[in-house]
C-alpha cells in the first residue's frame, strides 16, 4: 500500500510540480558566478548597442537568500522585535517581494516601453543588482555610523543601479521610454536600500549608551535621553504603585 | 520500481543490501555485489542472533524497513514464528556501526568521502543529531525545537528542489535530509559551547564562521561526490552554508 501511495504521489508531483523546465537556468560555474558578480558593479559605457544580459537564476537567488541571512543577522544584532510575525517571515518576504515583485513590475513596464527583455533576464539583472545592496548592508550594519551608510549607499548602491540602467538604456528605443524605465528602476532600487538600512537595524543610541553590553559598537556616541522611553517607565511604575496601594 | 540495476531516481536506494555491511568502511569506492548468499557476521556481534543465521540465508534489507520487494526468492522471512522476527533495530533500520561511520567522516572535514555511504535513507541518525541539537539549546535557555524542525523541513525542501535542478542524476529527498541531518554535528558543537559562553563577541564570530564553513564544507563535499558534481562544490556549499548560518544564528542569538 505503502508502494502504491508513494506512487501515487510521485505521479502527482511529477506532473504538477514539473521544476525541470527551471533547469537549464542553474546550469552555471563558480567561475561564471564569480564573473557575474564582480560584472554587476561595472557599469556599461557602450549603450548604442544592446547588451548580453546572462538569464541565469543560480546566482540572483543565491544573492536574494544572502540579503534575508543579513537582514535576519542585522535584526537579531539590534534587537528589533516584529510585532504580527516573525523575523524569517518578515525578511523572506521583504527580499523575496522586492525582487519578484520588481521584476514583473519592470517587465511590465519594459513591455509598455517596448524594451527588449524578457522576464528571467529581467529577473537576473535585478537579482545581480541586489549584490551592492548585500555588501552595503553586511557593512552598515556591523559599523553604525551614519555618513559612512550614506558613503556606500550612493557608491556602491549607484554602481550597481547605473549598471542595470546602462543595460536597459541599451536594449530601449526612444528618450521617454528610456526615462521611464530607468527613472522607475534607479528610483525603486535605491529607495529599497533606504528602506533596508533604516527599518530593520533600529539602533537607538540612548539605550545603548546606558546599558555598554559586550556588544558595544566600537565608535563613541554622545548619550541622549529618549522622552519616550522614560515616559512610559515613569508611567508603568507610577500604575504599579497606584494598584498595589 | 524494482531499482536493483541502480539507475532509478531514488539514488541508490534499493541496492545497497546488507551483506556490504559485514565488511569495514575503506573508502575505497568498491563495487556492490548484487548476489545475496549466506555470510559472516565477524564484528558484529550479537546484532543478528547466531540461530537466525543458521536457519535461512537472510536476505531482507536491514535500512529499508519498507521494502517489500525481496531480491531473488519469494520466501517470507518475517514469519509468524516469533523467532523467525528479526531484531526490533533491525526491522526498523537503524544500525549504531553505520551511524557511527557516517558520523566520522562529517567528522574529518579533510577526508575524501565515498559517494556509496550516503546511499540508504537512514533519517535515525539526523533525528538524533536535531534533538541534541534542541537539547543544547534548551540547555543555553532556548526553547526553541520548533525553531529548529520548521527550518530544517524548509531547508530540506529548499536543497532537494536546487539539487535536483542542478544535478545530472536526480536525487531523492531522504538522501538531502540524511546529508544534511548528519552535517549538522558540529552546529552541535557550536551551541554546546554556547551554554557556557557568549558567542557575541570577536571570539565567538570567529568560532562561528568556522563553524559554518566545516558543516557546509562536510556537507558538499558527501553531495558532490554522491551526484558526480565535479567543480561545483562551491556552488553547492554556499546554499548549505547559508542554511547552517540560520541554524547558527539560533545558536548565538
């Protein structure tokens, strides 16, 4: 019996759930990877002539699963507590979201302006993309230091983003919807880094300052009272003693 | 699906008999041999009673305990005679000398693996290894075996789907989990140390990232030589490392 329902099963799988047709898009080297990697920093000076654009998905999902490891290691460093959720769910999500929900965004949007791209290199370019935002991130949030966040986000978050629009400039015809699609994408893919950076690594100095944990950050930070927090202990004490009179 | 000439896409699963278990591990890529006659139990000790052996050439398969097909002769060998029963460890597949084996070579980082250990879906071991792997966390404080079942599950189903994708051969799931259960040993090691000290600092990133790497390094190299994958061993252990990098963040944090 035993036999039969795994048979059974196996059939069902193999006809609803056919990932064989994703194969020949994770057919890849490490050297390939590697040289993808480092290309998605470079951006293209040639954009008369459209360029190659690599539809492989090994490489874009190995880099969306890295930013939920560094988002996860960045939320658990700072403490930040997800009220309706979990921190694996919120930052699974999050990535996930971006890069699918972008992706289709884009290809829509390529498909209005007439751009030559299709949906897995569509998915492969932003993927590559997500390389600066890993590295700024995995930097950002083990330094907290403001200016040098802002350093890396217009460096390397601007490296990768004129990347990705030098390559859609090249494969667009046209001034309008050239600025459209590369308006949109610059403008989405620099705002989700802002967006990474600021919600999901609160630091709130005031606190750290006080408590100077084993985990304290290495740059010196002048102490701030935070009204909100003391308010709210002041108040929760001051109701405690009221209820127990 | 009789899968005893081998190529099916259950990897191995069927012809991996007991009769290779009387000999020691050498790593020396033997061959199977598919014939199944009478044999000596030299080490084993009482793991088969003597009087089982003398009374009919055993020929069911200790690490299938849900194989039913029998390979040469149709005899029944789990009779109604209480006697005739093989042992209770037998007949649920679980063998301590294997266990043990496939534990040292995740053990030895350094040694080069046989493609055949990994053969049979032996999920015994791995159940072990997760529940010590709770057991110290709970130790540390952590009550978080949930935790660790619900990522395990997911990172099983995440490696099998990309294996499959990437492999020539296809790969079975019990083969994924059985890997990647019996790589997590030194996480083991990782959260044991964690009960006594704070792994948050310098020290401890240090440890952890070395960590990390020997699970993950354990763990693509038994794939890569199970699958054939040549050159590819980086691509396969980064996805394991990213998933004992979870594991390890439960630990630490």
């Amino acid at each position: 019996m035993w036999q039969v329902g795994k048979r059974q099963a196996s059939r069902a799988f193999s006809l609803y759930a056919n990932i064989d047709i994703l194969r020949p898009y994770f057919d890849v080297e490490p050297v390939q990877v590697r040289a993808r990697l480092l290309e998605s920093m470079i951006p293209v000076k040639m954009i008369n002539f459209p360029q190659k654009i690599a539809g492989e998905l090994y490489g874009p999902l190995m880099l969306v699963f890295t930013l939920v490891a560094i988002l996860l290691h960045g939320m658990k460093t700072s403490d930040t507590v997800i009220r309706e959720g979990t921190l694996m769910g919120t930052a699974i999500g999050t990535c996930f979201g971006y890069w699918l929900g972008v992706s289709s965004f884009m290809y829509f949007l390529a498909y209005l302006c007439n751009a030559q791209i299709t949906m897995v290199q569509m998915l492969s370019l932003l993927g590559y993309g997500l390389f600066g935002h890993c590295i700024t991130l995995f930097v950002t949030y083990n330094i907290h230091f403001h200016s040098l966040f802002y350093i890396f986000w217009l460096v390397v978050g601007g490296l990768s983003t004129l990347r990705m629009v030098a390559v859609l400039i090249s494969r667009t015809v046209g001034h309008t919807q050239r600025l459209i699609l590369c308006g949109t994408l610059a403008a989405l893919h620099m705002l989700f880094l802002l967006y990474l950076h600021f919600a999901y690594h609160k630091v709130v100095e005031g606190i750290l300052d006080a408590f100077e944990g084993p985990n304290m950050p290495p740059f010196q930070r002048v102490a701030r009272d935070i009204p909100v927090v003391s308010n709210a202990v002041l108040n929760t004490t001051a109701k405690a003693i009221a209820l127990t009179l | 699906m009789s899968g005893f000439d081998g190529f099916n896409t259950e990897f191995y699963q069927t012809s991996y008999s007991i009769e290779d278990q009387a000999q020691p591990y050498d790593y020396s890529g033997r061959q199977y041999s598919k014939h199944y006659g009478g044999y000596e139990y030299p080490q084993q000790g009482g793991f088969v009673p003597p009087d089982m052996m003398q009374q009919q050439p055993y020929t069911g398969q200790i690490y299938q305990p849900t194989q039913t097909y029998t390979p040469a002769s149709a005899q029944s060998f789990y009779g109604s005679n209480f006697e005739d029963e093989p042992p209770l460890l037998e007949e649920l597949g679980i063998n301590f000398d294997h266990i043990w084996q496939k534990t040292l070579t995740v053990l030895h980082p350094l040694k080069v693996a046989d493609g055949s250990i990994m053969n049979e879906t032996d999920l015994a071991g791995p159940m072990v290894f997760c529940l010590a792997f709770g057991a110290t966390l709970l130790l540390a404080g952590k009550i978080q075996f949930g935790y660790v079942y619900g990522i395990s599950a997911i990172g099983c189903v995440g490696m099998f789907c990309l294996l499959n994708l990437m492999s020539v051969t296809g790969v079975s799931f019990g083969c994924v989990a059985s890997v990647l259960g019996y790589c997590l040993l030194p996480m083991i090691l990782l959260s044991s140390f964690a009960i006594v000290f704070s792994l948050q600092g310098m020290m401890g990133i240090i440890l952890t990232a070395g960590i990390i790497g020997w699970c993950s390094f354990s763990a693509s190299k038994i794939f890569i030589s199970a699958l054939a994958m040549d050159g590819q061993q980086l691509l396969v252990a980064y996805p394991c490392a990213l998933l004992y990098g979870v594991f390890a963040l439960i630990s630490v944090f």
